[in-house]
C-alpha cells in the first residue's frame, strides 16, 4: 500500500461526492448549453474553402465539443 492509501484505508478522491469545483462544471456546462440552443437562428458560415449554412447552435456545440476534448486531452497528458 502507498502511505497515502495507508492511512485512511481509501484512495484520494471520492467518485460521488459534491464538490464546488463539480458545482461549477455543472452551472458553467448548463449556461453553455442555455446559449447554445438560445441561438437557432441559420447562419453562414466558411469551412476553410466551403461556405455552408447551418443553425448556429450546431456550429456553437460543435465548437463547444472541440473544444471539450482538447481540454481532456491535455489534462489527460498532463496527469
């Protein structure tokens, strides 16, 4: 055992607590999604050559997604 598991018996971290770090992902995940399907209205937009018009709250969460795995790329290259 680590000294770390040693002393309480369990691993760092607990999988079901509430933590506010997990509060704010949560209130910051739900105004993300607030804005994006506020916004239905169609848009142009320019796919390096190709212009196509879609609803913006597609390109938004596409966007959103990129940008959410990137994140836990890094953060899973980085731990």
């Amino acid at each position: 055992m680590s000294p770390k598991t040693a002393e309480s018996g369990t691993t760092r971290g607990s999988s079901g607590a509430v933590t506010p770090a997990r509060l704010a992902v949560l209130l910051l995940a739900a105004l993300a999604l607030t804005f994006v399907f506020e916004n239905t209205r169609a848009t142009r937009i320019r796919l390096l050559v190709p212009e196509v018009t879609m609803p913006l709250w597609t390109a938004l969460l596409a966007t959103g997604l990129i940008g959410a795995l990137c994140g836990a790329y890094a953060m899973r290259r980085r731990g």
